[in-house]
C-alpha cells in the first residue's frame, strides 16, 4: 500500500522500483482491469532544418573528396 499526498503523488518503495526497473519516468496506463504502471524511457529528438541538412550534405562531400571508390 502507498499513501497519495494532495497533490496526487506517491513514492514507490525502492525494492519494487529496483524489481520492476522504474527509473524517474513511468507510463501509468489505464485497463478494464485497473491501473498498470510500468516503466518509461525517453529518448531527444532533433529535428533537422533545411539548412542543417544542407550542413549535412556539405561535410559528406568534403568528406569523399579525394576518395576513389575500387
């Protein structure tokens, strides 16, 4: 059993957090059957502008010049 203070938060005891793996994220999914809390991994994203890819190309090109391919 967890206490849920007024914000709604609630510690999960460290034993289970090492058991199941939860880390600082968790998915908490809603079933038919209840709550399900399992754990979450976050990964960044960057997404490119046109012209960090025009960069892109650049350095790839530099990068062949001179190259001879056998």
């Amino acid at each position: 059993m967890v206490q849920i203070n007024q914000r709604g938060t609630f510690t999960v005891p460290k034993e289970l957090r090492e058991r199941y793996g939860l880390g600082s994220q968790a998915i908490l999914e809603e079933t038919p059957e209840g709550l399900i809390l399992r754990p979450a991994a976050t990964y960044p994203v960057e997404i490119y502008t046109d012209e960090r890819l025009a960069e892109f190309q650049r350095m790839n090109e530099d990068g062949l010049k001179g190259f001879t391919f056998k």
